[in-house]
C-alpha cells in the first residue's frame, strides 16, 4: 500500500511516517507534504492508494484539498487525523468519501485496525477490479465460469466496446519445452503486433499449465478475418525471433462463451505439426483440407529391428530406425497413426532387447511411450527416442534418427526442382513464407549443409554427370548445371574435385 502524509506539524508528520514502518514493513511512504497545497501538487504526482491527512493547515486545508481532488475524480482511501471533534468537520469529511476520521492524540492500536481496514478494501477492490478486466472477462470465458445477463453485457460494453456474445478470433502460441525461457519475449512480440494496429483490439494469456500464450482478437470489423495477416506476418516475425519449437494455431469463434470447447479441439490439433511444415498456422479448415491415407505399419521392418536388438546389432538398430521415418515421408498419414506406429515399433525392439539382455525398465518405457503418445512436435519424438535408446544402450545422433521437417523438405525440393535456373534462397523463403535468416538457420542445423552449400553440391553432380555423359562444350554444361559463366563453374568444379572439368573428363574416358 503506497501512502501519502500530509501534515503541517513537522513532528506528528515524522511519527507517522515512523509507525507505519512499525505496522507494516510493506507500507511504502510515497511522500510527505507539510501543507494543502503542497500535498494536492504530491498526491497528483504519486498517485497513491491512501492519504492520511490533517484537516486545517496552512495555504490550504484538508478538506479543501480533498474537495479539490474528488471534483477532479481522484477516489483514493483518505484517512482523516485531526484534534478537532467538530461534527461539521466530520460531516463534511464523510461527504467526501473518507474512511475513517482518528482524533489526535493517535492510539497506535486504532490506526492499526483502521489502516487494516482500508488495505482489506482496497484489496477487494483490486481483485473486483481484476476479475471485471478484459484479461479477467477473457479468464472467465476460458474456464466456463461466466453466465452473463443482461447487466454484464451493458457494461462490457459501455466499459470496453464488447460483449462476451460477439465474434471473435483466437492465436495459439505453443512453446513447449521452452515455454519458461520465452514466454516473456514472446509475451512482449505478441502484445507488440497489438499496439500497432486499428484493426482489432486483442489481448495476450499466459497458460502456463498448457505450455502457451493465448491471444484472443476482439472488437473486429464486420465480415472480416486477421487470418491471412498472422499467416503471412505475425508467424513468420514469430519463427524468426523464437527458437523451436513454436506451434501457431488460429480458430474464429461466434462468441467468446465457445472458448472452453474451442480451446479442447484447438489442443488437439496441436498434433498435426508433425505433418505440417515449421512456420504453419494452423486451423481447422486446412486441417480437414488434408487427404491423408491409412497408415500400414512396417512390421516386415519392426521384424528386422528386433533381429537386430537381440543380436545387439547396434548399428542395424539405428538403420532401421531410420528406415522407419523415411517409411513415413512416403504418404501422409495422419499424426495419431505415426505416433501409434512409432510407440508399436519402439515398444516391439525394447521387448527384444530385453529378452537377450534381462534389462527391468518397464515403468520407464511406459512413460517414454506415454510422452511420444502426447508428443505435438518431432522435437519431443526424438527427446523420448533418446531416453528409449539410452536404456537400450544405443548412442543414435538425433539428427539422424529424426526426418528433416516439411519446411526444410520443401526446400530441399525447391533446390532439386530449380537449382540449375539460380534459385535463390529469398526466393524460397518467400515461397515458403518465412524470414531468409529463419530457413538458412534451420536448413544448417538440420542438413547439416548451408543452402547455397546444397545448391552447390547439385550443380557439381549435374556438371559431373554431363562431363561423362555427353559431348558437350563447358559454355553448354555450365547453362545446363545453373552456371551463367563457363568460368566460374571451372573455378568451382577445381575447388570441388581438384581437377579442371576437361582434366576430369579426360581422366574418366
């Protein structure tokens, strides 16, 4: 509780300050004033949430200042202490709305009960204040707890321009593991994209239990929806600034009463990041927009793996793990069938293993299987692969058990399909919707390779291959590989194989 003291007697203005210290650690003195004037000028400046005043001082008196101060709508807690007992004094003073009106000398036990008193109110005050909150109304709505009447939706209105029946539109930011390390920054870029636009009003929730923030867009314009600028704006400035993995998920509501069932479904769709490329927002309607295929699982596979684990194949174990990822890029299935696929095959080599090893860590493996079951990202498959594979006593880099994900996929189809026409990565990153320094990061840390490194390799082997293939001059070999200086490609091809193409054309023939 912030206090103001305002007292023309030097002494009694020091004692105060003094006992409240005594009363309450916690009280903060925001300043003293020694008369009316001087303290209106303080209390206008400070704010605080209570005022223990004096009523005649010099320049001006309490009552004046107090007056002065409510016509100006200033309502903080006023706390009266004066030598007079005069009822027009105290009838004035309750007519302002005071709360309580001590006749000097203080009794220390009665300034305690009634300081006691005004921190009770303003704490009531304060969590009223809070619950009627935009933040505190969204709350509400989130966990089923509001029934609104007639009255409530008269002052959501009048107060903040909405009812809780309006439309409305909904931003999930799912952070995962790393949800601790970046709320707070992602907190500050979410409420940053609300600051700059007339479009819509919106507000930002912290869910700590579901690991995600919470945006919720309200006050929208008639027949229109933020979709596509989140999808093209808001996401990728979000993948560019946020390490992974960030899920962004959108749903539009009817009404912001519709929020536990859509938060429910909206939890669910989390999954389909493991189809999705990084950098998607997804939504429901692109998610029935999918066509995926009955997921057959590889049990001629799963029957090489468990081979191997008995044998204590470890290298063989790892292939096949492998093998089993790349199975699942060939179709697209639909997240619920590759989780249950992935925990069969994982639970089937840990049963073999354990035959030939006499391991007991049954209750682990059900946690790990459990986790991979909850799993919304490949990042958390390959953290509980690990946990699996460290009991099986198998060292697998996770980059090489986990696939690339689709948006580095795409790109790498990108550079397959046009890297002889000087595709570019802005170029793709464009196409792909995403920052030039997001893809280029993410390409690296999952190939291993930089793009232009990538590009690079496929023009040498396109070059390698019409070197031994054809007959034809470098100026030609050097368009058909992407190269627009016969030059250049020679220098390039040297620094790769050691040789000038010719050389090497010559010493394969």
């Amino acid at each position: 509780m912030r206090i103001v003291i305002v007292e023309d007697e030097a002494p009694i203005r020091e004692g105060i300050a003094k006992i409240l210290h005594k009363i309450n650690p916690d009280y903060e003195l925001a300043g003293t004033a020694a008369d009316g004037k001087e303290g209106y000028e303080l209390i206008n400046s400070t704010e605080p949430d209570l005022v223990i005043m004096d009523i005649e001082m010099p320049k001006m008196d309490g009552l004046k200042m107090l007056g002065k101060l409510r016509g100006e709508g200033n309502q903080c807690k006023v706390l009266i202490l004066s030598a007079y007992s005069d009822f027009n004094y105290a009838k004035q003073a309750i007519e302002l709305n005071i709360e309580n009106y001590l006749l000097k000398p203080i009794k220390i036990p009665e300034l305690k009960r009634a300081l006691q008193q005004i921190e009770n109110a303003l704490e009531k005050e304060q969590s009223r204040d809070m619950a009627f909150s935009v933040e505190g109304i969204f709350l509400a709505c989130l966990n089923g707890q509001i029934k609104p009447d007639a009255q409530f939706h008269s002052l959501t209105k009048e107060r903040y321009g909405f009812t809780v029946e309006e439309p409305a539109e909904v931003f999930v930011l799912w952070l995962g593991s790393g949800y601790e390390e970046q709320k707070k920054s992602a907190r500050e870029l979410l409420e940053d994209v609300g600051d700059h636009t007339v479009k819509f009003a919106s507000c930002v929730i912290e869910s700590d239990v579901w690991q995600m923030l919470i945006m919720i867009l309200y006050r929208l314009p008639r027949e229109a929806t933020q979709y596509q600028y989140f999808r093209t704006s808001v996401v990728p400035m979000l993948c560019s600034n946020l390490k992974s993995p960030a899920v962004c998920l959108w749903r539009s509501v009817d009404s912001l009463l519709e929020l536990p069932k859509v938060m429910e479904e909206m939890l669910k769709e989390r999954e389909w990041n493991l189809l999705l490329e990084k950098g998607s927002l997804i939504r429901q309607e692109d998610i029935e927009a999918i066509k995926t295929v009955p997921l057959k699982h590889p049990t001629e596979l799963e029957d090489k793996a468990c081979q191997a684990a008995k044998r204590g194949d470890k290298e063989k174990v790892i292939e096949y793990f492998k093998l089993l990822f790349e199975y699942y890029k060939k179709a697209l299935h639909t997240p619920d069938e590759i989780k249950k696929s992935v925990i069969r095959f994982s639970w089937s080599v840990f049963n073999a293993y354990k035959e030939t090893q006499g391991i007991e860590a049954d209750l682990k493996i059900q946690n790990i299987l459990q986790a991979i079951s909850e799993a919304v990202s490949w990042d958390q498959i390959g953290s509980s692969l690990k946990e699996l594979f460290e009991i099986i006593d198998l060292e697998i880099p996770e980059e090489e058990a986990m696939p690339v994900s689709v948006l580095v996929q795409k790109a790498q189809q990108q550079i397959r399909k046009y890297y002889d026409q000087g595709i570019t990565l802005e170029e793709v990153a464009n196409k792909l919707f995403v920052s030039e320094e997001y893809l280029s990061a993410l390409f690296k840390k999952e190939t291993g390779t930089t793009f232009s490194e990538t590009i690079r390799k496929y023009r040498i082997e396109k070059v390698k291959e019409l070197l031994l293939d054809t007959h034809l001059k470098l100026n030609q070999i050097a368009e058909l590989a992407g190269y627009s200086d016969p030059k250049y490609m020679s220098k390039v091809f040297k620094e790769e194989m050691g040789m000038l193409p010719n050389e090497f054309r010559k010493s394969v023939h």
